[in-house]
C-alpha cells in the first residue's frame, strides 16, 4: 500500500519519523478526524466502551449522534453519505450491535453507498470461544460488504482505516466494515502520523478508459435516429452531473432515469423524459423496445428496470457506460463497452458527439406523456374523487418547495408517487433505498440526510407500515433535535403488496391490513409537534405549516385505502407490455 | 450454451478471510465447486487459487471478474481443460506382505506410474499422478488387494498460453512488496490478558 502523507507541521530535519504513544480507541478516532469526518452514528456497548471513552474527549470535533438501534446508525450513516457526497460512518458494539448493521449493510452494498463501519469485538483471545457477545462479523458480513476486516492489534489500527476510507470512497463505493478487538482498542503503541491510502497493488478502483470505445460509441450515436439515454446513480457517485448535461444537451438526445439516478439532470429539463422502470414513465419503457441506439450510463439493468430481459431493447445496439466490469454485459449485451469512471468517460464522449436535436423522436415521448397524464396522474395529482391521493400530496408539496427540498422516501406505493412526482432541481435530492428495497431505511436516512445537508429541508415520506419498523429513531430526533419533516401517507395498508394481491393474487388480502398507533400522539410522546390531515381543504395549511414549523414536525395524511400505483410493468412482461390500468 | 468443465485460476493476496470472500462467489449462485487448491505461487506474498467447475462459459467469464473485483484479487484467468494441462496427485496405502507376495501387483504400480513413497513392514504408500481416471483406474486395481486408505489432491494446472507469467509476477513484487499477514497472536494467552 503506498500512502500519502497528510499536511503535518514541518518535522525537524533528519529526524526520524515521529511517533506518539496513544490507544488503539484514540487511534481510530484520530483516523476518523484526518479523513474529515464530521459526524458518526452510534450505539455503544461493552466491546466498545474503549472507543466510547476516548469519544468523550473527541467533543465536539467528532459529532456523535446517539441512535435507537444500531439499523437506524447505519441508515443515517447512508442517508448522511447519501445527501452530503461523503462516507457516511457507523458504530457498533460486537454481537447484536454488530448483526444489528447487517440490513444497512446490503442496502448500501446493493446502492452503492460509501460507508466505513467500525465493529468493536471481544477480545483477540477470546475469538472463537463463544464468549459473551463475539459472533463472526467478518464472515456475517462478507457477502454484504466491498471490504472488511479484524484488527486484533493496535498497530494494525491506523493503516486499517486508511485501507477502509480508501476503498468505501473510490471506484463503485461501497460498505467496508473494520471490527475491532478490545484489547486492541486498550493497547497504547506508538503511533506513526496518520497516512491516508491512495493505493492498494491487488485493486483498480477503475478501468483504464479506452479510446477506441469512446471512437466506437461516439460513432454509433451520430448514426443513431433515435438514440436514447438511461442514466442511473452512477452519475452522481462520479460526481459527474455537469458532465452528463452537457453530453445531453449537445447530443440532443432524449434522457431517462432510475430512481437511484433522480435529479443527477433536473426533472425540469426538456430530455429528462422520465423515469425508468416497473412503476416508471409509460413513453420511456414503451420507447425502450424502439431506439436504435441505447446509451447506459451508470445504471445497472437491474430486473425492476428491464422487466422481462428476453423481450429487452432486443433492436437496439447499446453503449454502457460504467466504472465497474461486472456490470458491463451483465444483464444486457452490449455493443459498445465504455470502461471508467464517467467522470472521465463522458467529456471525451461528448466531444465527439454532434450537436443535434430529435425533434420528432422526442415528440413520441411527449405523446406518451400526454397519454399517461389523462389515463393516470391528472387524476392522481388533482383527484376529484373525495379521498386524499397519495400524487395530491406531492403535488402540494412540490407547489411549497418548488423541488427545493430533499426528499427521503421509504419502500412502497408512497415510495413510487415520491419517485414518480416529487420535483427535483439538484442531484443528491432523493435518498430512497433502491436495490433492496428496505421497508424502516427512510426515517433514520433522513436524520442522516440532514446531518449531511444541514442547510437544505429534509423531507421524509413514509408508509404506516415502514414508519413502525424504525419508529424508535423518533427519540434520536427529539434528543438530537434535528430538524427532519416526516411526512406518513397512510393508506392503512401494507399498500404495495396489497397491489400485488389485487392484481395478481384474486384479491386475497392475506396479511397486509395493518393498524397504526394515533402518530400524531407518538410523536407528541417524543415532544415532536404534528398533525393528521384527513381533508383536501387542510393540505396545504398542513404542508405549509410543517415546513414552516422550526424543528421536527410529523404530519400524517390519510389517503385513499386501495389505490394502485401504475403504470405498471407486471413481472414477467416486457417493458413495452406496461400497463397504465 | 453447453456446460463443461473449466479451470479458474486467481492470484491473490495473501489475507485471512479470502478463501471465503471467493467462495461466496459461488456459493450464492448456488454452483458447486469440483475442485479447489490453493497454494503460495512461486513468488512470496502471493498465493494462486486454482478452481474447477462445470459451467456455461458465460457464467464462468461473470464469475470470474466477480472474483477479480475483490480487492485483494490481482488477476484471474479461466481455461477450459484443452487449454491447460492438469494433474491431481493421489495417494495409497496397501498391506506390505500383499504386495511383497503378489508380482501381479508389482506390475500393477508399473502399469499405472505409480511410485513407492514409503515402505515399512506393515503397509506400503504410493503415489501416482495424473488425470481423475488415471488415478481412478489404480483404485480399481488396488481394491482386491486390500487397499488401507486413498487420498486425491485438488486439481493444479498450469496455462498453455502463460507466456512470460513469472516474469511478470516478479515485476509485480519487485515494484511493490507485499505486505505480511497479520494473524490473532493472543490465542494462547488466555489466562493473561483482563477480561471485563
Ligand atoms: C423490511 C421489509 N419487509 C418487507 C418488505 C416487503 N414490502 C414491500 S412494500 C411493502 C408494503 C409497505 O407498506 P407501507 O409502508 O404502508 O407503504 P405503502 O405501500 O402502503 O405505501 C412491503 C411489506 C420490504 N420491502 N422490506
Ligand atoms: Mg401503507
């Protein structure tokens, strides 16, 4: 590993490399402090007191917040790493603080999300013996991590982290989790200045970019009559935004997004077309069967998107972008593979593309817009119907914040109407658990979202029945005082899979009818201030009040109870088989 | 796509917790793993897995740059069996008086390249290697005679088209060292060290 040394006060000539005697628990946070963290998320426990004694010297440099459970750490640690474009950090104590973090884990392991985890551990003599609280967290968590590792020495703590900031940030981010023996958070050593890791000899953070492909790919879209751009989170990890509109506004070319990649072009601009996917727009998955040429740029084809693979842009050639080869030709042949960070890749794209415009290309997707408006979201942003919509609500919200607000969904019918409706002029504006879908990720991820973008409005939309998962992290916002909106839409159902029961399963509602305690009164219960809106005429007062309200605020809406989100890829169809009723 | 077997060959890191990472690789997929021998290459610091499946050859070039994204892989390659030339070595003990007494086992061994490894009054261990039905066909063979125990290795083979591996290996090391492996070093201290 070859390392850089940070900024260090100019040591004296010929000396030799300075070192100082401190604990292995003063060493970690020292790492923490030399990679600019800010603020960590946090549970302690006796595997970890060490690391917690030291903490309190670290006040207020090392901003710890004082979670409800160890899931709803990791959660902000993601929901913080999410908004703000940094690693998010998390802490545990061994044994179920440790298992505790698994479920964060493979959400940001699927998502991309860079997080350093820190595990303490029981001692490095005890390992192996069953002893009070050790469980194997290194091999619970291999197939849910980028990295992991067990220090077992003091010594090894320094270098150990650098390791961790280093490959948790660089190439595909990911999780990366150091579990940390007590004895070695005891040990005093002599610790070297902190060096942050710029390399590892058996890792390449990104393929070398070929020219050739970038010639190829540039020389496919210029032929293209109808090319089409699907952009996914990837733009925003490369922090590549700038670079991407650019490409799109010069190659004219009609742009669609996951919902991991939301905002990275502003839902305003004329090619952003919409959204991709099973509860996506209609014209970008009718019109995905109809390009010629599909241009992939850090998106994954992940089956939510391509619906049925077999009967997926069969006709198109396909130029996919991405910093990580597993996912070129994963699920989608490609034509033309463009390795590398998209950073990179797109301004040398871009430069070889022609200006141009596709008129009446992109006519067909305003015509399928037209469609979807009159056949769905009129009547879902402006109901006529008594009941409240889901879609009024974001509509209303949109009206207020003008798409200012960062928005943090959970998993659900309320999680697509947000995807779906929710405004968005900047990137890092929508954190929602994508990959696997983590019904309780919202409500801890907006804590952290705000930590992370402290001077934007968090808004926080949830289900009745994902809020109850997490609902703890309530008294993390009262002790924290954090200023979070958290916005229940509450259909009084398990909504999503009462859909699928619906549609799929003759009505059998086996399970789905959830009752909810009075939320309002919850939320009082942790000094929260709150309302419940169950008519049209007090949603806009309701909304503008919450926002306007200092501090946490919860509102609950009650919507409609069997309403189903479309359009609507059923499993097993194609993407042009969606169905807008 | 037709299914056979290939041969998956990795240099990696020296790391605790490696072997693991990789098998998960196929264990989540739900592929069984033929064979699987790991050992220090030739160079110190960097240990060469070799591993057999039987797949379609688009699932062993997905599998194997899953395996070359972790972080302390270097390189993986997979052949199929024409592009390789592999061995598996096996073992076997038999009675020594059997063996002293029946000439026709004497030309047994010679038939099938087998070596005597040790030889003590009671039993006799040999040795042979080669393919899986090389060393299959000795167990035959043997089983009328009172064979004690067998044993086979994993399979190792060596690329037909490696040129200049080595050479490359050495760079490798030579511009960066690797790194010692740091282990537990307190398991035997138990009655020492303060617990809480
Ligand atoms: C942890 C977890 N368990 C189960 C599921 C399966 N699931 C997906 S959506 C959903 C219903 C969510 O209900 P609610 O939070 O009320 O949201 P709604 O769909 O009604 O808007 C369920 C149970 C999941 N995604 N995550
Ligand atoms: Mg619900």
């Amino acid at each position: 590993m070859s390392t850089q040394t940070l900024a260090q006060p100019a040591a004296s000539p010929a000396a030799a490399p300075e070192t100082t005697p401190i604990t292995g628990a003063v060493a970690t946070l020292q790492a923490l402090v030399a990679e600019g963290v800010d603020t960590i998320f946090g549970y302690p426990g006796g595997a970890i007191i060490p690391i917690y004694d030291a903490l309190y010297d670290f006040q207020p440099e090392l901003n710890h917040v004082l979670v409800r459970h160890e899931q709803g750490g990791i959660h902000a640690a993601q929901g913080y790493a999410r908004s703000s474009g940094r690693v998010g950090v998390a802490l545990a104590t061994s044994g179920p603080g440790a298992t505790n973090l698994v479920t964060g884990l493979a959400d940001a392991m699927i998502d991309s999300t860079p997080l350093v985890c820190i595990t303490g551990q029981v001692f490095a003599h005890l390992l192996g013996t069953d002893a009070f609280q050790e469980t194997d967290i290194i091999n619970i968590t291999t197939p849910v991590t980028k990295w992991n590792y067990q220090v077992t020495r003091a010594e090894e703590i320094p270098e150990a982290l650098a390791k961790a900031f280093y490959i948790a940030r660089s190439g595909r981010p990911g999780p990366v989790l150091v579990d940390i023996t007590k004895n070695a958070q005891m040990q005093t050593f002599d610790a070297p200045a902190y060096e942050r890791c710029t390399h590892i000899r058996s890792y390449r953070p990104a393929p070398v970019v070929r020219k050739e492909y970038i010639e190829q790919a540039a020389a496919l879209i210029n032929s293209a009559k109808r090319p089409f751009i699907l952009w996914g989170q990837g733009v925003v990890l490369g922090k590549a935004e700038q670079e991407f509109k650019e490409f799109v506004d010069k190659s004219g070319i009609p742009a669609a997004w996951t919902i991991l990649g939301v905002g990275a072009l502003a839902t305003g601009h004329p090619l952003n077309v919409g959204m991709l996917g099973m509860h996506g727009n209609y014209g970008p998955n009718v019109l995905t069967n109809e390009c010629d040429v599909l241009i992939a740029i850090g998106m994954r084809f992940d089956d939510r998107v391509t619906g049925r693979l077999d009967k997926y842009a069969k006709q198109a050639q396909v130029v996919h972008l991405d910093i990580d080869p597993t996912e070129i030709d994963k699920n989608v042949k490609t034509t033309v593979p463009v390795w590398g960070d998209c950073k990179e890749t797109l301004p040398l794209l871009t430069a070889l593309v022609e200006r141009k415009e596709h008129p009446e290309w992109l006519a067909r997707f305003n015509e399928y817009t037209a469609e979807e408006v009159d056949a769905v979201i009129r009547e879902e942003l402006f109901p006529t119907s008594e009941e409240l919509t889901m879609g009024e609500v974001l509509q209303q919200l949109n009206e207020i914040t003008g798409g200012e607000a960062v928005i943090v969904s959970d998993v659900g019918q309320h999680q697509m109407v947000a995807c779906r409706y929710a405004l968005q002029n900047q990137s890092r504006s929508h954190v929602t658990s994508g990959g696997l879908g983590t019904m309780g990720f919202a409500l801890p991820a907006a804590i952290g979202a705000k930590f992370g973008a402290p001077h934007r409005p968090v808004v926080a939309i949830i289900g009745d029945g994902g809020v109850q998962m997490t609902i703890q992290e309530l008294g993390t916002i009262m002790q924290t005082g954090v200023d979070v909106k958290i916005i229940i839409l509450n259909n009084q159902f398990l909504g999503m899979v009462r859909q699928w029961q619906e549609l799929f399963h003759q009505r059998r509602y086996s399970f789905v009818d959830i009752q909810s305690p009075d939320f309002v009164t919850v939320a009082a219960g942790y000094r929260i201030a709150g309302q419940r809106v169950d008519d049209r005429a007090e949603l806009r007062s309701a909304l503008e009040k919450m926002l306007a309200h200092p501090g946490s605020f919860l509102l609950e809406v009650m919507v409609t109870k069997e309403n189903n989100i479309f359009p609507m890829v059923p499993q097993g169809c194609s993407v042009a088989e969606i169905r807008l009723r | 796509m037709e299914r056979q077997e290939y041969n998956i060959t990795a240099y990696t890191e020296n790391q605790v917790g490696l072997l693991n990472r990789i098998a998960i690789i196929f264990s989540r997929r739900k592929i069984n793993i033929e064979s699987l021998n790991v050992s220090p290459s030739e160079i110190e610091g960097i240990h060469r897995f070799n591993i057999v499946i039987v797949e379609t050859e688009e699932v062993v070039e997905k599998l194997a740059k899953q395996i070359e994204k972790q972080v302390e892989v270097l390189k993986v390659y997979y052949n199929t069996n024409a592009d390789v030339i592999w061995q598996e070595m096996a073992l076997y003990k038999v009675p020594t008086d059997v063996i002293a007494e029946k000439v026709l086992v004497e030309r047994l061994l010679r038939e099938n390249g087998a070596r005597a490894v040790v030889i003590r009054k009671d039993y006799t261990v040999f040795e042979t290697t080669g393919h899986r039905e090389e060393t299959d066909n000795l167990i035959k063979a043997l089983q009328p005679y009172g064979l004690i125990e067998f044993v086979r290795s994993a399979r190792i083979a060596i690329i037909k088209a490696s040129e200049g591996f080595h050479r490359k290996l050495q760079e490798f090391e030579r511009r960066e060292p690797s790194e010692e492996v740091a282990e537990n070093e307190f398991l035997n201290d138990r009655e020492q060290v303060f617990t809480m």
